[in-house]
DNA sequence: AGGAGTTTGTGAACGGGAGAACAAAACGGG
DNA sequence: CCCGTTTTGTTCTCCCGTTCACAAACTCCT
C-alpha cells in the first residue's frame, strides 16, 4: 500500500492501471482489422470508455501520440504492453485443478497475453496421474521447486475456500509475490504481496441487487401508495 | 446511469452494494463458526475491510445493530441477504459451454447463495447431447422460450469474445436485463440492462503491472545509474 | 440507581477519479 | 508562407468514496 516511487516516479492511478488491458485488447483488436492509426475517440468506443478518460490515462504513460491525426496503433499498443510488463513472459502456477482449475488451464488467453503456465499443482494424489493442457497435474508438495525453477513470481488459486488461506501461506513462503486467488475468501497476506480477487458469485448477487430494485421501480414509474 | 430514485429512495452506492456480499459470506462463515453476535471490528476482519466502511456501509441499510454490543450475526445476514435479492432464488441461463461454461454450471457457490442454473445452451449441436451438472445442454435457439417459462432475468456468456455480442443482443431481446460476460469483448445494450465483466487475464495483467514495478524498485532503494 | 466502559451510527474533512473545456501542436490547402 | 482544421495533452471543477473523530446509546458492575 505504501507506493514508494522513489526518484523516477511516474505513478499511474490504480483505476488507469485496470483499464490499460481494456486498452491493449481493444488495439490489439483494431491492428488485427487492419487499422493503422486511430484517433481517441475511435479507441474509446472500442475499449468502451470515454475518450477524455482514455486520453487522460494515456497521458500518464507519455506521449504517444500525434496532434491532429491520432495514435499509431502498433507503437502503441507496444508502448502500453511494455508499460504492463506483458512484453515478456510471465511463469504461472495453478494450485487446485478442479473444475475452474481446468478452465483457467485451458484458458487460450492466458498464453496469449503474455502468461505461461508452467505447472498445475493440486493436493489430491488422486488427480496427480491426469493431463490437463499438456500439462500433468503435479503434487503441491513440489511447489518450492518449480517456483524456484522457473523463478515464478504470479500465482493462481483455484482451490475450495478452506484450503486458500494455507495455498497462500506456501506460496508466499515459496517467494511468490502476487496472488490471484479465485476462493471465495479472504486472504490475509504479507505487506509487498499483491492480491487480486475474483469472486463469480459475488458478480451474480450485484446483479441481482440492481435486478431488485428494477422490479421495485420499473422505468422511472412508481406507483403512488 | 440516471439513477431515478423517485421518493422512497434509498440509494445504496455502488461501492457499498459492491462489498454487501463479501459481508454476506463473512457472516455465514462466523455463524456455522457458532458466533452469535459479532462488533464491527470483528465482522471487518473477517470480510477483510476497514470497520468505520463496515459501520458506514451497513448505515446505508439502516441501523441493526446495537450500541454497545455489535450486531445480531443471523439477524444482520438476514438484512443483506433481502437488501441484495438473495433471500429467494434467482433462475440464471448460461450461454457457451465450453471449459469455462463446464466450471460455471459445476461451481457450487451459484447454488448455495440463490442461483439456480436453469438451462445450458451452445450453439454447436456436437455439444447438445452432453449432460453437464445433471442439465443437458441445449440449443441455443431454445433461449427465447426458456426465458419466458423460468422467467430468467439474470445471463451468463461464457462464449468466445467473437459470438458475445451477438449472444448479449438475443438476451436482451428475450428479455434478460442482467448479464454477466465472460467473454472478453466490450457488450454495447441498451439502458435498462445491466452488463458486469468479469475478465480473467485482464487481472493477471494488473498483477503484472504491479510485478515489474517491484522488480524495478525492489525496497523503496534504486540503483542509481 | 448511577457511572464507567463499549460500540454503533454519523457528520465532516480529505483524497482521487471522472468529465468538461481549452490551449498546444501537427497537418493540409491555397 | 500563412491560416483553418483536426486531434492530442492538460487544467480545472465536481462528485464519489474513504477515513477520522465524536456524540449517542446500550450494558455491566458496584
């Protein structure tokens, strides 16, 4: 929490960071169309954002950009993956092969956007004999090598609720540094240690919150009591 | 956007209907943990948040606690859970049952917290014979009248980013006002239907964002140059 | 019964992000 | 070479969300 930026120091706004993939996507999107050059307002309506807040949060990368004609879609959607990291690879370990588990393995979007998952790791032996993506389902006891390894530094759990807190534990202890933790729990973590969650049921009760409230008020009406 | 909030009127902000579920699930953890009764400071723990925006949130919903003492553990779970909707069940159709699909319709965590998973649909026939989750996987074509008879307002798509836009456009002409996407495409719909992302490399990218920077400043120390 | 000790609920200050509006810069045409 | 047009980069303002701090209210002990 504490963002020292020593001397370099450009910080970018967190909300600008979780937008910059949206960007990255949606140029890697146009380049693929055969665009060359857009301008603002174009990359907007394909990331679904303004274009005051797109050419804002550009703004804190640089440059990159040409009065009057626009952005070059290829510089910059170069500039934007080197400013992310995505330029490189990523090692990624999976722990908890279950049904998501599977999923996120075989997830295509993963490999291309800059991640390559090196292991999969469970705590049941009796899924150690499986292959799943090409890759074979290993013991959780192996994750200090592999970590070590492959110097991986990004973490995935996929595991039930119960086991999230203890996978965590390992994997900081085994030099992991950032947790993408699919249990829906909370994890309790080291500082210098990012966590990010995604909870798909959680998704589904705001829905149905606003859903709700829809039935109460259906279009601006409210029927006098 | 333009939240009509006629007279009666108590808008729940954003942010606070974002986190009603994590306390949700706080809550049911500490009573089949045997708690009774809980303060602020301990329920804010457990959801791994700040008790004064507990205190705040909860505020939002009216006052169910008890100065003094803290908070009715069943009591305040029972207050959320008809704030959010999720005191009676909402019938949820999912569309691409590919891997993610398969963990969707299996993950138990939609099921116990008010979702029921009314159909599977896929558009390509070669899927239509499975069974997945004890439903058998149907036709797209089916969607229409399988909204009318469950009258489901709530859709899953968890097609490729190519299929999801026009998946979004049949939902909302069914009739679905909430859609939960997968995919990893921006959804135009029109007002009155609510569209939530939830994109999974998109979060590793964060994660990696935050990564490189570490790598760059390891200790709040740089190595001049 | 009264006072000390807790804990909630809320008013107010603070910080950050969103959007509008504008100045700076590049291009093109005459 | 100069001026109008287009589009970026930035400044300013407003609003939402977070946090602090404290008064109100309830319990327990004497």
């Amino acid at each position: 929490m504490t963002a020292r930026t020593p001397d370099s120091a450009r910080d970018i706004p967190e909300a600008t960071v979780a937008r910059l993939p949206v960007y990255l996507r949606a140029l890697t999107g146009l380049a693929e169309g055969g665009t060359t050059t857009c301008s603002s307002e174009e990359l907007a309506a394909s990331a679904g954002v303004n274009s005051a807040k797109l050419r804002k949060d550009l703004s804190y990368l640089g440059s990159y950009g040409t009065r009057g004609v626009g952005y070059d879609v290829e510089y910059l959607r170069y500039q934007i993956a080197r400013e992310i990291g995505v330029t490189h690879d990523w090692p990624v370990v999976i722990v908890g092969i279950g049904n998501l588990g599977h999923a996120l393995a075989n997830y295509s979007g993963f490999r291309s956007r800059g991640f390559r998952v090196v292991a999969l790791l469970d705590a049941d032996p009796s899924r150690h004999d499986e292959v799943v993506a090409g890759l074979d389902v290993r013991s959780f006891e192996d994750l200090e090598s592999i970590v070590a390894e492959n110097d991986v530094s990004i973490g995935v759990i996929a595991t039930p609720a119960v086991a999230a807190q203890a996978v965590a534990d390992r994997m900081v202890a085994a030099g992991i540094t950032s947790i993408l933790n699919f249990a829906p729990s909370v994890l309790s973590v080291p500082d210098g240690v990012d966590v990010r969650k995604v909870d798909l049921s959680i998704e589904l009760q705001i829905l149905a919150y606003h859903e709700q409230r829809k039935s109460v008020a259906p279009a601006g009406e409210v029927s006098a009591t």
